[in-house]
C-alpha cells in the first residue's frame, strides 16, 4: 500500500513558478546567495514548500502508526484461552438452567397425563373393556356428513311439498327443513345416547336403551309415513292436509298411492337410519370411552411435546455453546493475522516515509538546481564564487519506533496463543461432546424422576379418595365405602358406592404384564418414541418437531 504519493517536480516547479521567478531576479542582478549565508527568497520559498511536504509526510505516518499500535496493544489471545477454559462449566450450568426452567410445567402435565390415564385406565377396569378407542380422525368431516344429510333431506322434501303449497317452493322449503330437523336430530340423538347404551357393561341402562330404541324406530316410521301422506293430501287437498293427516294415518298408515310421497317415505327413512349410524359411529361404540380416551391421548400429546421442547432446549444450549467456540477460535485467528497484517503495514509505513523524504530532498535539489540554472543563464555578469554553497536539505527519512519494538517482540507469543488456542478449542469440543452424552442421560433420567414423583403423587391422591370416612359421632356402624369415580359419559367425578378400586385400576399401569401394564392395551397409546438430545458432530439429535396427528384408529 503506498501512503505517500510520488514526488512530481515539474508540477511543484510550476506551481512555485520557478523558472519564472529566476529569469526576472537574473535580470534584476540580484545575488543567489548574500556574504551572510543567506539565501533569496525563491529560494527560501523553495525550501519551504519541500520542507513542508516533507512535514506533512511525516506527521501522516506517525499517525498512522499510533493507531497500529493501539490496534496491536488491543490484541490480547490470552483473554480467549481463559473463556475456553471456562466454557465446559458455563454450559453445564445452563443445562442445569434449562432443566429447572422446565420442571414445574413438565410436572404438572406429567401429572395430569397420569391422572387422566389413571381415569381411563379405571374406566376400562370398571366397565371390563379390553380393547383400544375407536372413533373418526376428523370431527369436522364427520358433521360435514350430517349437514349434508340435512340439506339432501331438506332439497328433497321441499321439491315434493312445493307442488301443494301456496307459497310455492319457499313454502315447501320451509316445511321441508323442520321436518329434516327433526328427523335426522331425533336419528342423531338416537345414535349417541341409545345405540352405544347397547354395549353397555350394566344391564339395566342395557335394556332400558333397547327399549328406547324400539320406541325411536317406532318414532322413525310413523314420522316419515306422516311425511308422506301429508304430501299425498296435498296433492288432493291441499287446504286441508295439515288437520286430516293425522286422522288418514291412523286410519289407513300404509295406503300411500302418490308416488311422489311413496319416493319421499323412502328418502326420509334411509336418511334417519344413515345419519343414525353416522351418530352411532362417530365416536367409540362404548358410551364416554371415546371422551376418555380423547382427554389423555391430548394430556399425552402435551407431555410429550414439554419433554421434546426441554430436549430441544438442551440441543440449543449445546449448538449455543459449539458456536460460541467456533467464533472464538475464528476470533483468534483473525486477531492473530491482524496482528502479523499490522506489523507487517508499520515496517512498510517506515519504508514508504524513507522512500518519501529521498524523493523530497531530491525534488528539492533539482528545483534549486532549476533555479539557479535558469538565473545564471539570464544574468548579465558572472555569478559569484559561493553561488553554489547553500540550499542544503537534511531531511530525516527515519521515523520514531515508539511502542512498535516491544509489539514486534510478541510475535512468537501471539502464535504460541493461537496455538494453544486451536489446541484447547479441540479438547472443548470433545468436553462438549461429553456434556451432551450426559445431558442425554440426565434429561432422561429428569423424566423418570418428575413421572415418579408425580406417580407418587396420583397414587396418594387416589388412595385417600377410596379411604372410608370415620363413623360421626353418636352414629351406629360404618357408613358403606364410596370412592370418586368418573361419570360414565365422561363428565366430572361423582360420589358413588365403590366398585372397583382406583388403586387397582392405577396399579394396572404398573404391572410388568405382557401388554405394557396398560389394560386391554398391546401397543403405547402414542405409537412413537422420543429420541434424546443431540450430540456433537457425529452423534444422535433430536429431531425437529414435526406436525404430527394423533395415533387413533378411525374406523
């Protein structure tokens, strides 16, 4: 890099108007040089300017190397050795951080999802069920289907009563949407709370839902044959047909001999039995077990993902800490060829200052030289003697080192650094390397301990539920034993005589059977495993979160 700019004679000779100046002092005979050693003022201009210049150039160049050495005092390795010997610990304590951030919302999900297995796992004990949950992925295709039984029933119903109606198709569509409303509400009401009853484990809401359900088909039929001789009396009578349905039903229920209402009879009745099944399917067979099932597949999903969002935490506070190390050893590299750069431009700043301060000297030798030369050649008489003696430059070409010896005497100090720096920048890496190993371990084991304690937790909870009360004073006997238990349809617990312990149904979770400890289960009810936080280059990581659907069997 060249700081000073080439030395350009002729231009300083032109602007200082050199040549000019001589010929008119040659013509005045004034002297080059007085008896006193002194020179005339283009002279002394001369030597002015070029002094000047050579002032300028050396005040630029000191400059320039007081900033490289504050630039190079800045430059400190050892600073980065004492972080990377500390970094190994800086992380493990955030890990510990993490964790401890982590751990009161990974309890209380822990807790619940035990609970609401505890209520399920309870559920199937008390109702002897010995099979998964059944129900649709999707609810939203599931009433997608029963609104578009409502608006086929309403469309066709309408078409029919628009020919019998004084208003016309507006009329017709009218009648046509009430009667779809009832028909397929009453099949939809039937579906859910009287044909899942049927598979009830007690016997009497068994038979009391078959009877209700004999009376809904009873409904079903006679609904839909009044449908379609209201439709037939319109078509005859139509002023009337609202007062003498009733009676023409009783009368005669099957004598249809409209086609167009024999059509409509059909119609509603294969609509209320689809949307009966559709009902009857949308959700599992047994009454509350889908809710239940529902409650801790989502209490599940949740806990799952706190344990993967700590997972990938720790992740985040290792990656933090690998790049942390990179910079800091990209830092010291860059510092380390700063410094050599640094050294490197003070050494030519000196060169380029010497090669400068020649070039102004003999710039201004040749601009004297001119001068005189010219003044000689337009002086009348001969110059004197001592035309020659004076002039002189001594211009210092060497600049003050300062503080640069000592920086230059750090160079091996500032590479040993580097050194030591890479040297303990790999050694960091396989302590990181290690950190995460035990991370993955002690996350794992986190678990275990926050699902033991909230175990423990659910367990005494469910023990002082079934604890039989003390008789009150003054009574006789002991009152019977009730214990909390789920309402059947899945709503909140109530008071009941006990049947089946919820310390057995809890234990049953437990137990080292051949289905998991999970009753009538044979698979995880989440159907996926969790793999650990990742590890340093090479090692396993956690994979990132993906949308991911519950694991349940849609029919």
């Amino acid at each position: 890099m060249a700081y000073f700019d080439r030395v350009d004679v002729n231009r300083i000779a032109a602007e200082l108007r050199v040549a000019d100046r001589a010929a008119e002092e040659g013509r005045r005979q004034q002297k080059l040089a007085g008896t006193d050693g002194s020179v005339d003022d283009t002279q002394r201009i001369i030597m002015g300017a070029m002094t000047e210049r050579w002032n300028l150039a050396r005040t630029r160049a000191e400059e320039a190397l007081k900033d490289i050495e504050v630039k190079l005092s800045g430059i400190d390795l050892g600073a980065t050795l004492n972080v990377l010997n500390t970094l190994k610990a800086d992380t493990e304590m955030e890990v510990e951080r993490t964790k401890g951030r982590f751990r009161d919302r990974l309890f209380g999900l822990r807790r619940h999802e035990g609970e609401m297995r505890s209520d399920l796992d309870f559920f199937q004990l008390k109702n002897d069920l010995h099979r998964e949950a059944e129900y649709p992925e999707s609810e939203i295709l599931h009433w997608a289907i029963v609104v578009a039984l409502v608006v086929t029933e309403s469309l066709a119903n309408s078409y029919f009563f628009a020919k019998g109606s004084d208003l016309g198709l507006l009329g017709g569509a009218l009648q046509a949407l009430l009667i779809s409303c009832v028909n397929i509400g009453a099949a939809l009401m039937a579906g859910v709370y009287l044909l899942r009853n049927l598979h009830h484990v007690e016997t009497w809401r068994l038979g009391l839902s078959a009877m209700a359900t004999c009376a809904y088909l009873v409904f079903m039929v006679f609904l839909n044959l009044a449908t379609a001789h209201y439709r037939a009396l319109l078509g005859s009578d139509p002023l009337t047909a609202i007062v003498t349905v009733f009676k023409s039903l009783v009368e005669n229920p099957f004598a249809i001999n409209d086609f167009d209402a024999s059509i409509l009879l059909f119609i509603g009745i294969i609509l209320a039995i689809a949307a009966l099944v559709k009902a009857y399917m949308a959700d599992d067979r047994y009454p509350g077990y889908g809710k239940f099932d529902r409650r801790y597949r989502e209490a599940d999903e949740a806990y799952m993902d706190g344990k993967l969002e700590l997972r990938e935490a720790v992740n985040a506070v290792i990656d933090r800490a690998r790049e942390v190390l990179h910079g800091y050893v990209s830092d010291a590299r860059q510092a380390s060829h700063e410094f050599f750069a640094l050294l490197a431009e003070a050494e030519n700043i000196g060169g380029e200052f010497s090669r400068h301060a020649g070039e102004l000297k003999a710039a201004g030798h040749t601009l004297l030289t001119l001068y005189r030369t010219t003044f000689t050649k337009v002086r009348r008489s001969p110059p004197p003697d001592y035309a020659g003696e004076y002039g002189r430059f001594d211009f210092d070409d060497v600049l003050p080192k300062g503080d640069l010896p000592r920086q230059e005497g750090r160079r091996t100090g500032v590479s040993k650094d580097l050194e030591d720096i890479e040297e303990n920048a790999t050694k960091v890496m396989e302590d990181l390397k290690i950190v995460n190993e035990e991370a993955l371990k002690a996350v794992e084991s986190y678990f275990d301990e926050i699902a033991d304690e909230a175990d423990k937790l659910i367990a005494g909870g469910a023990r002082e539920a079934t604890r039989e009360p003390k008789a009150p004073v003054g009574g006789r006997g002991k009152p019977a034993r009730r214990t909390a238990e789920p309402d059947q349809e899945g709503g909140a617990a109530t008071q009941k005589t006990a049947k089946p312990d919820r310390d057995v149904a809890y234990g049953q979770r437990n137990r080292p059977a051949g289905n998991g400890g999970k009753t009538g289960r044979t698979q995880p009810r989440s159907g996926r495993t969790r793999p650990g936080i990742g590890t340093a280059e090479g090692g396993p990581r956690c994979p990132q979160r993906t949308n991911r659907q519950p694991d349940r069997r849609a029919r």
